[in-house]
C-alpha cells in the first residue's frame, strides 16, 4: 500500500473492549461528530505509523451482525456497505472469552470484501480460565491478520519505548492487505434464483454485497443508487428470506466450530462462575432491588449534595471575579459586558460541570463493571410499558438535581428511541432549580398548618408537584412512544457481560468526553443566550436612558411608581417592555406583566424567577425570603385593587413551573444531544403548551 | 417445553430457534438449535429470563422465552425419575 493515510473502521460485538482499544490506539486524539440526519455519534481517532502513514480509525456502534437490529447498529451497515467514507479496512475487535460468536460477524466481513485484522481483546484472562488459542492456525484458516491483545494490561515501559503489544498491533494493521479474503458466503448456496438471475449484470460486486442489498433494502432505500435499483425491482418474500437467512447464520456456525476447533481449546473446569455467583446477589429479588436502591441512592446524594460544594466554590469565584473586575476596570458598557454578560454566562456552563463529572463518574464506573445491564434486567419490565429502556431510570432519577447532566446521562441507553424518548421526558421531573419558586409559593397561598393532625399541608403540595412532575415525564413517554415508530421490533435480547474491575483511565476519558461535550457543545449556546438576555435587561427606551431624570418626575407625580430605581430600570428595559408586552398572553393565567418578567428572565434558570420579583418589588437581595413574602402578599392590582397573589394565581404559577420549559440550558443541551434544533423546539412546544393549559383551566376555575 | 418453564438451574437444550417469531438476533448471538441452556435467574416482575446460553450470558424477555421450545437434557430427565 502506497497510499500515505488509511482509514479503518474498528467494528466487534458491544462488551468486547472496543472502546477502551480505541482509547489505547488513538490516545486522547479523538473526533465526535455525527451521521447525518441520525442521532448516533461517530467518533474518530487519527494515529501514524513508524513509516510516517497517517492512520484514521473510526469507531462504528457495536453490532453482532451486519444484519442491524437498532438504529445504531444499522449505521454499521450502512457505512461499510456503502463506503461513501472510503474505509480501507477493518480492525475488528473480538473477545477471547465468547470467539464463536465473535466470528460470525468476522466471517461477514470477510464475504464483505473487506481486508480484516482480528484483534482478540482480554488475553490477560485467558491463563486463569484455561484458553488456549494457536495464533498461527488462526491466522492460516481465517487468511487474516490474528493478534491477541489485552487493552486492560498493555501498559507500562513496553508501550512507552514503542515496542508493547498496543504499537505492534498499529504495525500490523498494514498487514491486512497481503491477504487476499477468504470468501464464505459463496459456497452457500443461499441466494436463490433472485440473486443468481441478475448477478451477471454486477461481475465487480460480490455476491454478499448483493445479498445484502437485498435482504436489507428497506433499512436505506434511499441510499441505493441508481446503479442498483434492479435489486430493489427483484421480488422479496419476507418469511423466504428470513429461513436463508437463518441457514446462513448456521452455516456460517457450522464453518467456525471448525476453524475454531483446531485453534481454540478451553479447560472448562477452570471456569470459576463468578459473575454467576455474584449476579445471584445482584439480581436477587430482594437483595438485588435493595441494592439497586442503594446504588441509585448514592448516585442521587452524589449529584444533590457533593456536587453543591463545589458548584458554590464556582459561585463565590465568580462573583469575587465579577466585583473585582468592576471596581478595577473603568466603568462602562464593555466592562458590564465582560462581567454581567460574558463571565456570568461562562460561570452559567461551568456550574453544571461538578454534576456531569459527579454523574458520568457513577455512569462509567457502572457501565466498566458491568452494572449497567443488570438494571436493564431489574427494571426493564418497569419502564418498558412507557416506551423507556431500562436504563432510563438513570436519567429520570438524576432529573430530580438537574435536567443538564440527566439527559446527557441518557447516551448510555443503546437504542436510540428508548433514548431519545428519556432525552425528551427529562425535563418534567421537577429539578432543584424548581424548588425555590415552589417554596415561596407554597409559603404565600398555602396555609402552615397540620392536617389530620399530622400531615403538614404544605409538605403535601410540594409532595404532590413532584409527583405530578413524575407521572408527567412517564405520561409523555407513553404518548411519544406511540408516536415515534420505529420499523425495528422491540425483542428484550441482552447480553451479561463479565464482571470486571473498572479502567480507571477509560472512566477518566468517558468523564472527560462528557465535560468537553457539554462545554463545548451547549456550553456556546448558554453563553450567547445570557448575553441576549444582558442586554435585553440592561438596555431600553428613552425611559431606561434617562432613568434618573423620568424617575424623578415620574416619582412625584404618581403613587404607583416603584420605590427604587433599579426596579424602574428593570421596567423600561427591553425585557420589562417584553413582559409588558406578553400580559395579555398571561392574564387569562391570572399573571400581571411583573411576574412576566419574572417568567421570561427566569428561561436563565427558573430559581432566577425569584430574585426578578425581589429587584421588581425593591426589596433587594436578601437570604431569606421573609421581605419578598411579605412585599408578594400585600401587592395589589393597580386596576381593580385586588391582591396579585391570589390563591388562584399561586396554583396557577405553581402548575405552570411543574410543566413549563423554563430553562435554557436544558434546551441548549437537547440541541446539542440530538444535533438538531427539532426536539428541543417540539419539548418547548408542549411542556410550555401544557403548562399554560393546566393553569388556566386552574386559574379560571379557581378565582 | 418452553424456555419459560425452565426451573432456576435446570438444563435443557434449544430445538426451534429457526421459528419465523423469533428473530435473527437470537441466532446470531449463538442461540442455535441443539445449543445448551440454564436458567440462572429471574427479574423481579417475572421476565426478562437470564441464561448461560452456550458460552454466552444472556436475558432474554418474555415475548422470546414464551416461543422458544426447548427438551430438558438427559441429566435432568435422570434426576427427576
């Protein structure tokens, strides 16, 4: 091969390492991008050759097969039966421990065309569980480069001087094109008269490639050229092909026992039966639950209570920052840029980062352990009914901290329906930025009393939002599941991986990805979102220019002037003329223009809702809410001379905070998830669309 | 026998994987026919059920194990006489 780069694609079976061996040969080189018009990432890692040959290797989802059972598993197919990338080659990645099954996927690579290494991954456990494998004879009957590699041990001097296993396996993988590949498929006899009629017209194709077009033509229509098309034309009787299908998968068995019985010899009385034994306590239907309760528990206290300590260490450092940079930088409209507008907005991206990191820490130590199939198994039965993935109880657990690091949480759900469903229904759970707006709510309308002697009201209410925030995020599972079809029928098949003692460097790179996918990602969105709304809330008419002097005047000559200043700013701004604007949209909710500025400042983060009301009735900053209470109990509408915080309104807010998609971040994080701007919108749509239904069926019913 | 009717432990071995229900995966992921199968445990609800499949560990839901068919092994036949 002259050619100075080469692209190979890392294909094998889910739980075989792949990632951790892509992690060893590329190093921290990587690239996440996507495929087109899907949400699956591709990830790619670039790494040379002692000859100066750049290699790219791109990192395709896990599959068992060509044959695709989920969305991700079919950009497998899609990429290398189409090639519009231009792959060279394959490096496949098998597990020493389960070579059988491996193998078939091997085999229809091969028939593919595609020049393979085969990469045995995890041979440091082959001594302890009596496997012995001769390499050479591998090599010799699958006529393809063989190499046993462990991604776990291959560290130390060895890879450091460029001589350990990791760097003879990148010197190999040129190696693949001495050989010329082994063809299986041919000898079937499988394809029937279809095939065999118009495969004259294709002398350059290979009979696989055809079959393949064949038999999974409605997965990529689209992608079919126009060469093509007569494969679409031929007649497909679904249930015919299905049979071959299966005869192809025992013939392809039938040829690798016999390669594999030459090769591959294991003492089965060395099998220990471990993860059997511990599975019988982590999967025991008491035990197993507790422990699960446990583990969920942790991961919860992790993200609710250790990551505040250092989200408020980030606080205080930009505040001290902000008040800083004021006193010592001059006094003008770009320093208020740089301090209220762009540090508050980098200090807005930051404060998420101690959740993400403490949450994809849980999620990736799970996930190596092989935790996290186990509760696909304890609670698949539970979340299957709403269209969620086992798995989903992840992100609509870490909901109840934030929305931010719960849908990014959702990347571990393997099937990209289940997954997105748990992306879209996140958002209800009632997060901890709700929690203060229902506090000073519940504390305004809600009377402090006991009921039955013994139930707190108050606690009830606050309860029930959040039970209502639950059976909402389920709800709309329900109805998204019914709506978001999938062509692929949902059979429960998982496989259980091995236990294993965690990477540490592979949990490090998963945290790290996360954090650089999330700062980098939604990170710029949340950033030019607060500068937006800087300005909007710092800039206004000729009123707000001259505040001092209309102020004034205004002062003397009415009575419902507000106290202060900072508050008439706040009014004649864009953002006060916004809510002024929208008033008429929220008072059939029971809202004055007030608490709709509160309501279009708090799309920062919904706690901001409350600190507008406190600069809007000039009470000022104040840590405990007593001032803002009071202040909220005696206003008054100034036309009909009524209290604005009604009973009425308190449900109606309340009921609109539990449903609406007041947060910018979490859109922006959706954005970036699903790499289009359609699901955040649909979510804003009908969180909000039920929000404002809900209060004002409240609202009109109550006043 | 169905796979479903398995006991915690017991043996037996796969003989319809080829049905038109069942999907291609299955086979795929080495359940084939005359393939040995135990029943290690099961989730709390009932399914999904979780094998030694051959040499693979795997759950499968209930929409599969009510459909495979499989005969208990002859150890099995032998103890329960």
């Amino acid at each position: 091969m002259s050619k100075k780069k080469l692209k190979i694609a890392l294909v094998g079976n889910p739980n075989t390492g792949k990632t951790s061996l892509f992690n060893k040969l590329t190093g921290l080189h990587k690239k996440i991008g996507n495929y087109p018009g899907i949400t699956v990432n591709r990830v790619s890692g670039t790494f040379k050759l002692d000859d100066g040959t750049e290699v790219e290797l791109i990192d395709l989802p896990g599959t068992y097969s060509l044959h695709p059972t989920s969305k991700d598993e079919e950009v497998v197919l899609k990429e290398l039966l189409t090639n519009r990338e231009g792959i060279d080659g394959v490096l496949m990645v098998a597990d020493v421990n389960n070579l059988k099954r491996n193998l078939i996927l091997l085999t229809e690579l091969q028939d593919l065309g595609y020049p393979v290494m085969l990469a045995i991954n995890m041979c440091d456990e082959m001594a302890k569980k009596g496997i012995r494998i001769d390499v050479e004879k591998l090599q010799e009957l699958l006529q393809i480069p063989v190499i046993l590699v462990s991604a776990k041990k291959s560290k130390g001097n060895g890879e450091r001087k460029g001589k350990g296993k990791i760097h003879q396996m990148r010197e190999m993988l040129p190696e693949i094109f001495k050989f010329s590949s082994k063809k299986y498929f041919e000898y079937y006899g499988l394809t029937g008269t279809n095939i065999d009629f118009i495969k004259p017209d294709f002398p350059q194709e290979n009979t696989y490639k055809l079959w393949l077009l064949y038999t999974e033509q409605d997965k990529f229509k689209s992608l079919i050229d126009a060469h093509y098309k007569q494969i679409l034309e031929l007649p497909l009787d679904h249930s015919i092909v299905k049979r071959l299908l299966q005869k192809e998968v025992v013939k392809r068995y039938r040829d690798i026992n016999h390669i594999l019985k030459e090769t591959y010899h294991i003492d089965k009385r060395k099998a220990t039966g471990l993860t059997e034994r511990i599975d019988r306590i982590l999967l025991h239907k008491i035990w197993g639950i507790l422990i699960f309760v446990l583990i969920m528990f942790l991961v919860f206290q992790a993200i609710f209570t250790w990551a505040s300590i250092p989200m408020d260490w980030i606080d205080n450092f930009f505040s001290q920052t902000n008040i800083y940079l004021k006193a010592n930088l001059p006094d003008n409209q770009l320093t208020a840029l740089l301090t209220d507008g762009i540090l508050s907005g980098i200090a807005g991206v930051l404060i998420f980062v101690p959740q993400i990191t403490l949450l994809f820490l849980f999620i990736a130590l799970l996930e190596e352990m092989g935790y996290m199939s186990r509760i696909v198994f304890l609670m698949d039965r539970l979340m299957q009914p709403f269209g969620l993935s086992g798995k989903s109880v992840v992100p609509l657990l870490s909901g109840t901290a934030c929305a931010v690091p719960a849908i990014m949480s959702a990347r571990t759900i393997e099937n990209s329906k289940e997954r997105l469903i748990s992306m879209l229904v996140t958002p209800f759970i009632t997060c901890s930025a709700r929690l203060p707006v229902y506090t000073i709510i519940i504390a305004l309308i809600i009377p402090k009393e006991e009921s039955f002697g013994f139930i707190n009201l108050q606690g009830l209410v606050l309860f029930g939002l959040y039970f209502l925030g639950f059976a909402s995020a389920l709800l709309a599972a329900f109805i998204l599941s019914k709506f978001l079809t999938s062509k692929y029928k949902r059979y429960f098949i998982l496989e259980m991986p091995e236990y294993k003692a965690p990477i540490l460097k592979n949990v490090w790179i998963t945290v790290w990805d996360n954090v650089k996918a999330f700062m980098f990602g939604a990170g710029k969105i949340i950033v030019a979102f607060s500068i937006i709304l800087w300005f909007l809330a710092t800039h206004g008419g000729p009123k707000f220019k001259d505040a001092q002097k209309y102020f004034q005047t205004e002062k003397s000559a009415h009575t419902n002037t507000p106290s202060d200043l900072s508050s008439y700013k706040l009014e004649h701004s864009y953002l006060g003329q916004m809510g002024k604007t929208i008033e008429p949209v929220l008072k059939p909710l029971g809202y004055d223009w007030k608490i709709g500025i509160a309501i279009i400042t708090s799309f920062a983060a919904r706690e901001v809702f409350v600190s507008t009301l406190s600069t809007i009735y000039s009470v000022g900053a104040n840590d405990d809410d007593q001032l803002l209470r009071e202040r909220m109990a005696s206003e008054r509408n100034l036309v009909t001379g009524q209290k604005t915080f009604t009973f009425a309104v308190g449900i109606s807010l309340l009921l609109f905070y539990v449903f609406a998609m007041q947060c910018f971040s979490t859109l922006a994080t959706l954005r970036n998830e699903t790499k289009t701007w359609k699901w955040p919108v649909l979510v804003f749509v009908y969180m909000t669309g039920t929000a404002y239904i809900t209060a004002l069926m409240a609202y009109q019913f109550l006043k | 026998m169905k796979l479903k009717d398995l006991k915690i432990n017991q043996k037996a071995i796969i003989v319809n994987c080829q049905d038109k229900q069942l999907p291609l995966k299955l086979m795929e992921m080495g359940c084939v026919d005359g393939v040995e199968v135990t029943l290690l445990n099961k989730a709390p609800l009932g399914t999904p059920l979780y094998f030694m499949m051959g040499d693979t560990r795997m759950a499968l839901g209930k929409e599969i194990v009510n459909e495979l068919e499989v005969v208990l092994t002859e150890d099995d036949v032998k103890e329960k006489a």
